[in-house]
C-alpha cells in the first residue's frame, strides 16, 4: 500500500509540472515575412520584415503589438515604395506547452500613403501559429495571417481587401523564470519500503516544463480530424501562374510509423480564370471558358518515420479535381454550338491525378500542428495546364484510439 501511495504522488507531481509556465514573461522577436497582396492593389508579392512584443497575462492569455514593413513593386510599372502594417492582437495559447496560439485583433496598413497615388485602409486580422521551443527562454514562431479591410481606400475601389501573411522568426521571453526544483529525493525508509516490495524508485528529473525533441507515445493507433488553409498555385492555356486560396478539412488514421490520409479542400478564386478552348466551328476565341472554384478529394498514405515530436513526413496518393461554376462565351456560335462547347468545357472540368505531399508534423498532446506541400499531376484536356502546387498550414486533433483492444470474457 505504501509503495502505491508514494509511487501516485509522485506521478501525480509530475503531471503538473508538464504545464508551461510564461505568466507575466514578455515576449519579444523579430521575423521575415512573405506577403500575397490583393489583386487588385497591382502589387507584387514581396519578402519583408518585422517585429513584435507581447505580453502573457496568464498561461494562455497574452496581448500583442507587431509591426511589417515592405517595398512592393507594382505590376504595372515603377519604383517600389514602403508598406507598413502594424497591429495589436489578443492572443490564445494552448497545448500542454502553451505553443500553438491563435490571435487576432486592429489593423492599420499604410500604403505610402504620404506619396503620390497612396492610401492607408484599416481593418482586421486573425493568425494561426505554432512556437517550437529552442529552449525555456527562446523559440523558433512560425504563423499564418490573413488581414481585411472591409473597405479599402485604393483609388478608384470602394469594396473590401485582403492580403496573406505567412512569417518565420525568433521570440524571446523575458521576465520571471518558472523553473522549479527537482522533484524531491525519496526517503531512505520509503526508498527501503519500496525496494522490499519489490518495486522500483522513481528517478529524481527536473521540473522544469516538457522535452521539446521525444513525440507522446499516443500518437499511434488514433484517429486525427483535422482543418487546413493555404494557397493553391496554378496556370491554364490562357493565364499565367494564378494564387487562389484554397481551404478544406481532413481525416488521419495512424498506425506505427504510416498513417492513411483523406481530404477534400474547396478553393474559391479572387477572379475568375479563363481557358481558351477550340470551337466547334474551328474559330479560337482566346479566353472562351471561364471557371471560379476547384475543388479536390484525395485519398493516401503518409509515412511518418522519426516519431519525434517537430517531424518530416511524406506520402503520395490519388486525387480527383473538378472545376466548379463552368462558363463558355462564343459570339459567332450557333444554338447548338454554344452548347456543344458547354459539354466539352464540361469534360474538361473534372480529371484524376497522382499526388505528392512533403511537410513537418508539431505534436502538441492532441493536437498537432502542421505544414506541407503538395504537387499534383498534369492531367490532359484538363482546364488546368500542367502541375499544381499547394502551401498549407493547419491543425489537427485526436479524438481517441483507432485500434479495439480485446477484452476476455470469462
């Protein structure tokens, strides 16, 4: 009885020292930035940099305050000019480690607005992150943001904005140390009690927060249901290499080191994109079909083989991608013809594919991090010219075993 009573008081001590502790620390960084400007603005995507400085009020509750700069070039011509975005967020951390976070918050974008032709829009934003702890004191953020004006003030528009944000950097945390002593050494009469019973004594370790390198062993055998976000680039016969967001969710049944993966992602194009296809009359229109949403179902197999806790995965697998709200024009087409071009237009729109996914996996107890790339096929006939290519960043969550255990009934 005495060897149950110290051995439960000793794991239930080491159960609560797992709980990352940054209360009342400050946290303060520097990152580069990759930035997708709205359409419309004629801008081209840019690499920037920033800072930040934020402050944990609790273990999971923190304020932010951060600031991009950049010099994008516009599409149309000319020199490049500064961009500012500054920002002030409310932060939500979560996980045993307090890593992974979402936040969002105020806006303001200044678009040279003291120069000629500039404007400042002001509005909102909301970010997905992970931190991937280098030590107590400093960790490597990365994170995706999306900010909106509702209304933005570039010349000539009056509809709302967007811009894509994704950003890797430093953060170090400043303030009160949390670290806490060892766990205590057994007693030597508990210690004696303990052997005699032929049990084993505990190891004294550290209590001073979580491994940042061993994965949970948990991760085995369960079943993941997980959402994403990211961008899809592609081109057709007609336009050039298109950035279309692009969203869906997912379902991750692990086994040892390999898991089966099932998505279906939706992405709703900033402008519709155009395809020239031949008419029956033989007269090529350049531009002729148009199309403003893809959508792709995939189903394969990923292989995760270091089962460490920040790991490498990959796999491949079949996916099967159809073109949504397909539209043809055709000035010199008859009754017939028009709708014999819909019909090939329509055949053109659904195609299946092999794909290709490489990314790193940041296990969180159970929740997962994640980011990965994914290559797909060319296809023929298909409305999309050649190979696509998708960013995406996401979250994941076990929600219990995939494997029945067996129970003997006597």
């Amino acid at each position: 009885m005495r060897v149950v009573t110290v051995i439960a008081v000793l794991l239930v001590g080491g159960a609560a020292t797992l709980e990352a502790q940054h209360q009342f620390q400050f946290e303060v960084g520097g990152f580069a930035a990759y930035t997708r400007f709205d359409r419309a603005f004629l801008f081209d995507n840019q690499i920037g940099g920033g800072g930040r400085i934020g402050f944990w009020i609790t273990n999971w509750l923190g304020i932010e305050g951060d600031g991009l700069y950049q010099r994008p070039r516009s599409t149309s011509g000319g020199a490049n000019f500064p961009v500012w975005f500054a920002s002030g967020s409310l932060v939500l951390n979560f996980g045993s480690e307090k890593s992974f976070y979402i936040l969002g918050g105020y806006s303001a974008m200044d678009f040279n607005s003291s120069g000629t032709g500039g404007f400042r829009d002001v509005g909102a934003h909301a970010a997905i992150g992970d931190r991937i702890f280098i030590s107590d004191r400093a960790a490597l953020r990365l994170e995706a943001r999306a900010y909106y004006a509702p209304t933005t003030q570039f010349p000539g528009g009056n509809k709302w904005a967007g811009q894509l944000v994704g950003s890797a950097g430093l953060s170090f945390f400043l303030g009160p140390s949390h670290r806490e002593a060892p766990y205590p050494e057994v007693p030597k009469e508990k210690r004696d009690s303990i052997l005699a019973a032929g049990g084993k004594v505990p190891e004294a370790r550290p209590r001073g927060g979580p491994s940042y390198e061993q994965r949970s062993s948990d991760w085995q055998h369960k079943w993941y249901w997980g959402g994403e976000a990211g961008i899809l680039v592609f081109r057709t016969n007609f336009d050039s290499y298109s950035f279309e967001p692009t969203f869906g969710g997912h379902w991750l049944i692990t086994g040892k080191r390999t898991a089966l993966y099932a998505s279906f992602e939706q992405s709703l194009f900033i402008s519709a994109r155009h395809v020239t296809v031949v008419e029956p009359s033989g007269t090529v229109t350049p531009g002729n079909v148009q199309f403003d949403n893809l959508r792709r179902i995939m189903v394969g197999v990923l292989a995760f083989p270091a089962q460490l806790r920040v790991e490498p995965f990959a796999g491949g697998g079949f996916a099967i991608m159809e073109a949504l709200n397909v539209e043809v024009s055709c000035a010199t087409c008859s009754g017939s013809d028009l709708g014999q071009l819909q019909d090939e237009a329509d055949r053109a729109a659904t195609k299946a594919f092999f794909w290709w996914m490489g990314g790193v996996d940041i296990k969180q107890g159970r929740l997962a991090l994640y980011g990965h790339y994914i290559l797909t096929s060319a296809a023929a006939n298909f409305l999309i010219q050649g190979t696509t290519h998708t960013f995406q960043g996401g979250v994941r969550y076990s929600f219990g075993s995939s494997k029945e255990g067996v129970t003997d009934r006597q």
